[in-house]
C-alpha cells in the first residue's frame, strides 16, 4: 500500500465521528487491504515466471550449450517487443 493511501485510510478512521462513518471508514480500509493483497500477488506470480525463464535458459546453455541458449534469448526479446 503507498503512503498516500495508507494517511487517507488512517485519517478516514481517526475522523470516523459516527458508527456510519467509522463502517465507510472500515470497508475502505479493507479495500484498500484487498486491493494491496492483489497486486502483491501479481508481483509473486510475474517474479515466478521470470525465475523459470532464467532455469529454462540455464537448462538449455546446459544442455545444448551457451549458443542455443543466446538464439532462445533474442527470440523472446524480439517476440516482446
């Protein structure tokens, strides 16, 4: 969660006068914890599939040598772009 949405939901819950107010308070807070939990996982997931690129790779240097591996690399860097 950046900072910016972490003072707004701390302020939102320190100003709560009413029971109404402190539940809006609590479900943007939660939306906000939700929403945090969502792109953390995202982050994990992208990390994951970038660890087995760089095995695949390995793998294939390993096995079929450096120059295979180098060809398999400038083709997923020419596919992405």
């Amino acid at each position: 969660m950046d900072e910016v949405t972490r003072d707004m939901v701390k302020a939102q819950l320190k100003s709560a006068k009413t029971p109404e107010a402190l539940n809006d308070a609590m479900v943007s807070a939660m939306i906000a914890v939700v929403d945090c939990q969502c792109k953390t996982g995202m982050r994990v997931k992208r990390q994951g599939l970038i660890l087995c690129g760089v095995g695949l790779l390995l793998l294939v240097a390993l096995l079929c040598g450096s120059e295979s591996a180098a060809k398999l690399l400038c083709f997923w860097r020419s596919g992405a772009s």
